[in-house]
C-alpha cells in the first residue's frame, strides 16, 4: 500500500466537508482506504457503489452496474457482524441488485 496514497485520500476525504463523498471520487477513496480500515470506511464504500451503479455513467452498462452491485455486497457481507452499518448497507446492496437481475 503506498502511503502517499492513503494519506492525499484522508485529504481529499476531510477536504470534502461532507459525510459521504460520492461519484468516482468517492469510489477512489473509499476502495483505498477499505483496504487499510474496512470496518471504518467499507460500510461508505458499499453505500457509494450502490449510489453509483444507478447513477448516469452506468445505467445503460447492465454488466458494469452488476459489478458494481457485486462489489458492495461483498465488501459489505466482509464486514463484522458487529459493524453497525453492516445490516443496513448489505439489505440495500442485495436488494439493488435483485432489481437489477430479472
């Protein structure tokens, strides 16, 4: 893991002033900094793949958005049981995708 990396996402992530940063943006911090505290940002990174797989980019890249959705209900399914963002971002994510699958 390259440190730098981590560190230019914490800024950008503090930068934002926001609770949950979205769009690619998003996707970029989050899935980098799952790798070095899943149980803190894992729970946002589900949420923000969620988000995007219905978001414009995708919504005509069924297979894009299955991936999408793929990603957020493993990462969110890795969480620990005891996360307490864990029931509510899998539900979301698992049910995301059941709409998507015919």
């Amino acid at each position: 893991m390259d440190r730098d990396m981590v560190v230019l996402a914490k800024v950008r992530l503090l930068s934002a002033n926001r609770r949950v940063v979205r769009g690619v943006e998003g996707l970029w911090i989050y899935r980098l900094l799952t790798q070095v505290d899943p149980e803190v940002y894992g729970s946002k990174l589900a949420y923000v793949l969620v988000e995007e797989s219905g978001s414009s980019l995708v919504r005509e890249l069924p297979e894009r958005q299955l991936a999408l959705l793929d990603e957020a209900v493993e990462v969110a399914t890795a969480l620990s049981p005891a996360n307490p963002y864990r029931e509510k971002v899998l539900t979301r994510a698992l049910a995301a995708r059941a709409r998507l699958l015919p």
